[in-house]
C-alpha cells in the first residue's frame, strides 16, 4: 500500500497528460486512507491547484453543511476528483482522466 504522503507527491507532481501544464499541481484528494466513505467530483475547483485539496471555498462550504446534517464531518471522508487538474470550460478527456 501507497503511504498517504507519497500518494499525495506522486499525484501533485504528475505530468502524465497536457492538463499537467495548465495547472500548478494535481489535486490528489483529501481525507483519510483507508476511507470508508470516498466522495468523487468530477475535477477540481478553480483554486484548488494552488493547495491541493478539493472542494475548498463555497463548493466545501456546502459540502461540509451536508456532511454535518448526516452526522459526518469531512474529516471522515476521503474527497478527490475525477480528473486531479481542471480543464478549462469543458468536461475532461477519457485520456485526461486515466
């Protein structure tokens, strides 16, 4: 098993499409490892490349609100992405998401 931390440097550094170069770092997800609740989005928000965690600013907000209403917390959660760089304006790739 990969440890958390080399997971999360493997994916912020991957340059496995052209999204790579369009973005400041892939956004591998955030939450614990092993999850028993794993949340996917499609692909990250317009700021999430700069810190590498998604779902932050409103999209996390209301996020967070649901969570709460179920009794869960997003500590509780592993949330990732789809796709871990955003492409601008449209859905991504089939290559892009591999």
């Amino acid at each position: 098993m990969v440890q958390p931390n080399i997971f999360f440097n493997m994916v912020r550094n991957c340059t496995s499409c052209k999204l790579s170069s369009e973005c400041e770092g892939a956004v591998p997800g955030d939450g614990p490892l092993p999850a028993r609740v794993v949340l996917v989005g499609e692909y990250p928000g317009r700021l999430e490349d700069k810190i590498g965690i998604p779902y932050q600013n409103k999209a996390g907000e209301i996020l967070e609100r649901h969570l709460n209403r179920i009794g869960m917390s997003r500590k509780d959660v592993l949330v990732t992405t789809v796709c871990k760089c955003r492409p601008e304006g449209r859905s991504p790739t089939p290559d892009e998401i591999k």
